[in-house]
C-alpha cells in the first residue's frame, strides 16, 4: 500500500499573515518608529510576532502584559513564540532577541512596564545572553568562516589550501 503525504505549505511573514488589533498596531508603528529614531534594529515580522505572544501569554496566564521578568524573556524565545509561530504556520524571524532587545529598550523608554517587571538592565542582559547578542543588544556578525568539500576532512593534509582536492567556499 503506498500513502502520500500532502506536501509542506511554506512558511508566511507574520506580518502578512497575522492581524493584530487596533492597540497592538499602534504600539507596533510607535516601536518601530522609537527604534528608528534611535538607530536600532527592530524586524517588523519579529514584533508582530512578539506582541501576539505576549498578549496571548499574557491572558492564558492570567497575569498583566506589561510584567516583564527574565522568565518571560525566556519563555518567549523559548516557547511561547516557537509554539505559537508553528500553530499559526508562521516563519518564526531570526530575528527575535535583537527584535526583543529594541522593544525592552522601547518600553523602558517609554516607561511602559508594569508593576512586577524586573529592572532593564536584567532584562537586556538576559535577551542578550539567550539570544547570543553582543552586548549593546546586537546581532553577532561572525567573521566568514570557510567550507569544504564534501569527502574532504578539515585539518587533513588534502584539506591544506594548497591541497589538490579542496575548495574553499566563503558563507
């Protein structure tokens, strides 16, 4: 007997995908414009995503949106916005801690967290350590690193670059 699979619909943008309401659009464009403003970097699919969870958090948990503590922090971007991106067949953004860093900063700035929240500098430096920032809330740029070819082995003599068989392909 021979089954199929149906084939893997692709993955959408959340912003194209996920309408948020009124209050989070506006908090949305505020964001982005702070983060603009201030030179930093912020994906607008990443805040989406990170709005809709926290709201979403924030209700099954019973508890206000606007408690940020290094819990929360990892339970976003270790949970809750994988979960959540999945459920809704959405591509979950490389960007999330960067995106994250910029919207703590945001509300700090704003001074829009709740009773309950944890200091900034925690925070920050919690995204900053889960999300493997560096350590003004950035992501890593990692010097090019070298590749070769399948069959060959790193640190072999073939491997050497004036080796015969090798290729190095700069990613």
């Amino acid at each position: 007997m021979r089954t199929t699979t149906s084939p893997r619909l692709p993955l959408r943008p959340a912003r194209a995908t996920i309408r948020l309401d009124a209050p989070l659009r506006r908090d949305r464009r505020a964001a982005a414009a702070w983060a603009l403003a201030h030179g930093r970097p912020l994906d607008l699919d990443a805040l989406t995503v990170l709005l809709a969870v926290v709201e979403e958090s924030a209700r099954i948990e019973q508890r206000p949106a606007d408690r940020w503590t290094p819990n929360t922090v990892l339970n976003l971007l270790f949970g809750a916005a994988v979960e959540w991106c999945r459920r809704q067949s959405v591509e979950l953004p490389a960007s999330m801690g960067e995106s994250l860093y910029t919207y703590l900063r945001f509300l700090h700035d704003r001074q829009r967290f709740g009773d309950g929240s944890a200091p900034i500098t925690e925070l920050c430096t919690t995204t900053i350590e889960l999300a493997g920032l560096t350590g003004d809330g950035r992501i890593r740029h990692r010097s090019p690193t070298f590749r070769t070819t399948p069959g060959t082995l790193a640190g072999s003599r073939s491997a050497h670059p004036g080796g015969s068989n090798l290729r190095q392909l700069r990613i």
